[in-house]
C-alpha cells in the first residue's frame, strides 16, 4: 500500500488564549477533523475519565503550544494529532 496521507494543521492555540481543550477540539471547522472529535471526547469507554485527563494535560498553564493535525490516507485511517 501506498503511502499517500498529508498532514493538515486544523487547529493552532493563540497565545494567551484561555487553556480549554474540550471547547478547541469542539470549535473544530475541518470537516474531517470534526467528525474525529466525538470518538475522542464522546463515544470512548469511560468517557468522562478521558476528558478530565485531556484537561488536565492541555489546559495546563505551562502548556506553551498546542496545534492539532489531521492525517488520512483517504480511505482506511484518519484521526487527530496534537503537538
């Protein structure tokens, strides 16, 4: 199988902004990448732990940068990547 996946930025945290992972992954535009959110914040096994634990690492203050990709290979794999 080819290798035929991009990487896209779909998200970039301005500085200074207010730290609130779960209201940045939702304000998501990309289509793509907001049809990968509800798996990652919503339809998981203990849900609410995951969101809590995603809270706890990216809303930290000394959380300096955050931007979120997306990667496919337009048929079998998609999902989001954060930096």
């Amino acid at each position: 199988m080819l290798w035929r996946g991009v990487w896209k930025q779909v998200y970039d945290r301005p500085a200074g902004s207010r730290h609130d992972i779960m209201a940045e992954l939702r304000s998501i535009t990309n289509l793509d990448a907001s049809l990968s959110v509800p798996m990652i914040l919503d339809v998981i096994e203990y849900a609410g732990a995951a969101r809590r634990r995603l809270s706890k690492i990216y809303d930290d203050s000394n959380l300096v940068d955050l931007q979120v990709y997306i990667l496919g290979d337009d048929e079998v794999m998609s999902g989001c990547l954060s930096t």
